[in-house]
C-alpha cells in the first residue's frame, strides 16, 4: 500500500520530510506516527493510514515533495498476493510506455533542437533574460545545496508546482556547472579581506554550534521567503492609552478571580484591530499569483514564542468575540504553545497578525509579515509621558502601534485610514462604556 503526502492546509501543496519516525521493517499501527513534515505554514506529525509493516521509505529526510506523491509503502495484510499481481501488471504496462516515450521524446528533442536555433535567431538576450525562470519559492534543502554550490536561485529552470526549484532541479545546475547559474565572480572579488575572512570565520574553541532544523528552520525559511518575495513598507501612529489602562483596572481583579486567568492589554487591542479590519477589508487580504485575495473571515494570528521557538496559532473570527472571549482564546493557544500542543488547526487560516512587542518593553519596531498575509501589526509598551492636551501639559499612557504592510496591496493612504480607526477605538475604551463580555 502506497502512503502519500497529505494535504495539511488549504493552501499548502508541498512539504519537507524533516524526520523519519521508523525504518524499513517496523510494524505501525493505524494512526501511529510515521515522520515530521514541515510547509510553510506548520510542522506536524504524518499518521499511518493502517496497521502494517513498513515495506519502504521513498523519500529522504530533507527531501521536498508535493502533496499527492508516495512518500513509503505499507504492507497490509492480505494485499500481498493482489499487490504482486497489480505490480507485475504495471511493469508490463510501464515497458511498454517508456518504449513510446522514448520514440516521442528523440522526436520531440530533434524538433526541440531545430525550434530552439530558429528561435535563438530571432529573439535578444534582453528577451530572453527578462523572463523569470522560477518563481522565487525555495524550499530549506533548496536553499541549503544552494549556499553549499554558490548557485544563483534565480538563474534556475524551475520543474515543480507552479515554477517551483525541486531538490532534482537544483541538483541538475551543481552537476551541469554553468557558469550562468553561479553568483557573478565580479561581485565576489569586490569583497574586501575582511569581509572575506568574515564569510569563512570556522568555529573556534570553546565557541558552540545550534543545529537548525525543525521548528526553527521552517520559522528562517518563511521569514526570508517573506523578505525577499514581499516588498515591506512600516507606519507607525501613538495612541493615548489612558483609558484603555483605567478600564482593564477597573475589571482586572475580578476578572481574574472569576475567569481564572488574566485580563490582559493585548486582547483590547486585538478586539480593535478585528474591528477595524472589519471596517478596512483590505488590509484582511493575501497576494495569491495574480490576484488579491481579500478574505470574509478575520482570522487574527498571535505570534508565541517558547524558548528558541515561534508559533502562530489563530484566533479564529476575532471580530465576532468580545474582549473576554479573545482573552481566553489568548491564555489557552499560549498555554497550548508552552506545553507544545499546538495543532495543524490551531495554526491554520490566519488572515491578520497582531504581535504583543511590547511585553518586552520595546517601544518601537518593524515586524516581518506572515507570508502571505498582507499586514503585520505590532502593539509597543504603553508608557506614561508627558503630553500636551489644550496647550497644557498632562501625563499620560502612551502607546505605539506599528504596522508593516505588503506594499504590492496596500498604500499609504488606505494603511493611514485603517491605523487611525485603530487609534480612535484604543482611546474610546472606558469602563462606563465598554463590556468586556
């Protein structure tokens, strides 16, 4: 029985073996764990379909393939026998198709040389050099071989879905060794010694070496997927807090001894800005190929950081939770996050980030969107200074709001809108006026 890669997402069409959770002969049971796979938008565990034994592992670990494709096969009891006679079947059927294939391919390869000479006749080097020959997506083993090799990504004819460098493509240009495929040797050589032995700095003694893999690799392949592929532009607007403060104060006692948890500042904060996406639909939108996808549900993703680890579970239609439903969502996806219990669920479907910087104490930053997400929003500390109010000077809780937008969809005209609805409904909470429930 063939195993394939399952779908773990509604956007999702490929993912990385990170690691094999049994070998060549091992007995599963159904449902039993059988490898880690990591996509761009979570790493979880692959179950087995059905009990049986391990007949073969297909795919390497590090090794990218497409949802669909066979990844290791099972034998299942009483399927051998019918097994034997399907696989005999397909070899003679499989014979009798690559002799064909072969007749058709030295045709199509005589054609393909005559076209390609006519063709290379006609038509420039600029020409040919403007079309993009993939589509800028890179998986972690891609990228790996190709920083191992001084291959140019973007020089590579990529075969995969949708343009995509395979693991075989990148593999092709190493052995090929065309020059066309390699960084330019100029630039190279315009680096000074220093910068040099800073490129090729080896360990030393006593330094330390921190495997990247898992988790944190995924996390360095989508935040440089996220650089390189979106063009980031930042705003940032302050907020007076006075009395979003006076009102979480108001309730935060009893709040706690009835809840159970903790009334924090972030959930306001994300009610407002669930709220003002309602009001901006575009900010809730995704760069998808050659369209603009603006979403119905306003999903908002919370970034939780555990140690050396990033999550981004969602809080699913945040516009339609009132702030002490947000603030239970919050407390069980960090709990979840801390106990490492996340699930492909939890993380999935996020439209929106709202990221809480401020816990840190920083007062001012840029975050890198979520791929593909259209926007990032940061909440900064709420900090008491002086400001003037009437030409009088009065002491009060600030706070900065920093957004990082795609600037392919938005502009600064639609972001200034959205951050100032933002600012407005910050500093219309009050506890004569607002429920928390």
């Amino acid at each position: 029985m063939e195993l394939k890669m399952p779908k773990l997402g509604e956007s999702v069409h490929e993912g990385t073996i990170e690691q094999w959770l049994v070998s060549v002969g091992d007995t599963v049971e159904e449902y039993d764990p059988i490898c880690e796979v990591i996509t761009d938008k979570v790493t979880a565990e692959v179950p087995s379909t059905h009990a049986g034994t391990i007949q073969s592992i297909d795919v390497e670990e590090g090794e990218t393939v497409s949802v669909g494709s066979v990844i290791c096969h099972l034998e299942v009891e009483g399927e051998e026998a019918s097994s034997s006679a399907s696989t005999e079947t397909e070899e003679e059927q499989s014979e009798a198709s690559d002799a064909s294939s072969q007749d058709r391919e030295d045709l199509s390869e005589q054609t393909s040389m005559t076209s390609s000479s006519a063709s290379q006749a006609t038509t420039s080097q600029s020409q040919a050099t403007s079309q993009p020959k993939n589509n800028g997506r890179y998986s972690p083993v891609v990228f790996r071989l190709a920083s191992e090799h001084d291959i140019d990504l973007s020089q590579v004819e990529g075969t995969g879905f949708e343009g995509r460098v395979t693991k075989k493509d990148i593999e092709k240009a190493i052995q090929t060794g065309n020059n066309n495929v390699h960084s330019e040797p100029s630039q190279q050589s315009q680096a000074s010694p220093a910068q040099s032995s800073q490129e090729t700095v080896a360990p030393q003694d006593g330094d330390s070496t921190i495997p990247v893999a898992g988790v944190r690799k995924q996390i360095a392949n989508n935040m440089v997927r996220s650089a390189t592929e979106i063009p980031h532009g930042w705003m940032m607007v302050e907020a007076d807090a006075t009395s979003l403060v006076n009102t979480r104060n108001h309730y935060k006692a009893d709040f706690k001894k009835k809840e159970g948890y903790n009334l924090t500042y972030f959930a306001f904060f994300i009610k407002a800005v669930a709220e003002s996406l309602k009001e901006y639909p575009l900010l809730n939108s995704s760069w998808q190929g050659d369209e603009i996808v603006v979403h119905k549900d306003i999903n908002i993703s919370i970034a939780v950081a555990d140690e050396n680890k990033l999550y981004v579970p969602v809080i699913k239609h945040a516009d339609e939770k009132s702030i002490k439903g947000i603030a239970r969502e919050v407390n069980e996806l960090a709990t979840k996050a801390r106990q490492q219990k996340l699930t492909a669920e939890d993380m999935r479907g996020g439209t929106f980030t709202v990221n809480s910087t401020g816990t840190f104490g920083s007062v001012s930053s840029m975050g890198i969107i979520n791929h593909p997400q259209a926007a990032i929003l940061q909440v900064e500390s709420i900090v008491k200074k002086p400001v003037v109010i009437d030409d009088m000077i009065a002491i009060r809780h600030m706070v900065n709001l920093c957004i990082s937008i795609d600037h392919r969809i938005l502009d600064g005209l639609l972001t200034g809108r959205f951050m100032q609805a933002v600012k407005k409904r910050v500093e219309q909470y009050s506890f004569e006026h607002t429920s928390i429930y």
